[in-house]
C-alpha cells in the first residue's frame, strides 16, 4: 500500500501508518490518507503454491492475474551499477524512499530474506530495534508513551539496549504506537514502563558511539522514529554484531 496526495504523488511511509490500528475516527483517516495498492508478488494462484519458484517467475504469474500495469509493482531487471543507481534517482524524484534490489531467482522464504532482498536509500543505513521499554509522557501527553526505549539482538536469544527515540513521532503516530504496545506492558514503575520485546522500530540516525550507558555498549546518536515493522519479528531485528560492523 502506498500513500498518495491529491495529485497521486507519493508521501512518506509514515502516512501509511495513519490508516492501521485505528480505533477512532476511521472514517476521517480514510479521507486525509488516500491508499493505492500495489501488489509485489504472488505465493498462490489458481491452486499452485508458488513459493519455490523464481521471483521472476512469480511475477509475471502477478501480471497475468491482476488487470491494468498500475495494480503490479514494476520489475526491472539488471546487473549494471550505473543503471541501478539512475532506477534509484527515478524513483527518489518521483517522492519515493528508495528501491528494493532483488534477487531475481530467489525463492520466497518468509521470515528469512538473507540477501535476496535488499533496501537501497540515499541515507545511512537504518537499524531495525526491538522496543523493551518506554516512558509515559507529560501534560498533555501523560496518557502516551512517548519515549521509546530501543534494543538490539545480543546473540543468546536476549536483547541489550542501544538508546531512545522520541524525535519523528507525531502526536498521531504516539496514540497508534501506546495502543500497539500497552498490550505487551510487563511492569510500570512510575513514569517507566518495561515492555515485552515484541514491536520492531525502524529507527534513522546520526552516526553510532561507543557508550557505557546502554547494555550493547553502544548509543545512537540523534535517532529517529522511521516507523514500525510490521513484517518483522524480535528475533528477525537486527543484532550487536550488525551495529559492531557499522560503528567500524
């Protein structure tokens, strides 16, 4: 599902996020975000599991199911750097985050996408981090979480934290974000809430530091609410060993 404007521009990821989880107002959501779909690709048609068989294959099995180009996501296909970097500026310049790089005879694995899928974006690479905590907000906010503990993988089925978020989340985004995670609350000691590691952030940063302040002897700096993963679970976030490679 994509977001678009009045003139069908394409808006940021986050607006998408306005239409799910909604308790109230739905109506209203449906009107100030417009959604247009876009389908990728295609596990089952017509009583054959497609799983196994190439991307390629199971989209041009997408394309003769789906009437009108504008319902399938367009596929490109290419091994030259220079044309993959201009496919990418096509996209940026149409108000899209990136481009997805495939590999065109991969099979589906769900859950485990390895390097057959990855994200390409004109911006430092992003961490997917696990939310073990938060804290209630203040005035106006004290019924929100408002700040967002973040943790990454420790590597022995465990999380360590890495820092906090409370930058790029609208006042919206915080009522659809206390409502995800309120369920997942394990204890609550004042304003601090400790939260069972089940929502995947991704989260936008500065740059990676050395710190003792947090478990994984790491901190970033500046993060930033990007949005929630929703195809992604804890122990699909990333790990203490990913951050090691990106802070050398």
């Amino acid at each position: 599902m994509v977001a678009v404007d009045g003139t069908g521009d394409p808006r940021p990821f986050q607006a998408v996020l306005r239409r799910f989880r909604r308790k109230h107002d739905v109506a209203k959501a449906r009107e100030d975000v417009e959604l247009e779909f876009h389908a990728f690709d295609c596990l089952h048609a017509d009583g054959e599991d497609l799983l196994e068989r190439p991307l390629v294959d199971r989209h041009d099995r997408l394309a003769a199911l789906l009437e009108g180009e504008e319902l399938v996501s367009r596929l490109r296909l290419s091994d030259e750097p220079d044309e993959v970097a201009s496919i990418e500026q096509e996209a940026l310049e149409a108000g899209h985050e990136g481009i997805m790089l495939k590999n065109p005879e991969a099979a589906y694995t769900p859950g485990n996408r390895g390097q057959n899928w990855l994200k390409r974006k004109p911006d430092v690479e992003t961490l997917d981090c696990v939310v073990t905590g938060a804290e209630w907000g203040e005035g106006r906010r004290a019924n929100l979480l408002g700040t967002f503990e973040l943790s990454v993988r420790d590597g022995d089925g465990g999380f360590e934290s890495i820092g906090k978020v409370a930058t790029g989340i609208t006042d919206e985004e915080l009522e659809e974000l206390t409502d995800l995670l309120e369920p997942h609350v394990r204890t609550e000691t004042g304003t601090a809430v400790d939260i069972e590691p089940a929502v995947v952030f991704e989260v936008g940063y500065e740059e990676i530091q050395s710190s003792p302040t947090y478990g994984s002897g790491y901190a970033l700096r500046f993060p930033r609410f990007l949005g929630v993963r929703d195809d992604r679970n804890p122990g699909d976030a990333d790990s203490r060993e990913r951050v090691e490679r990106l802070h050398s």
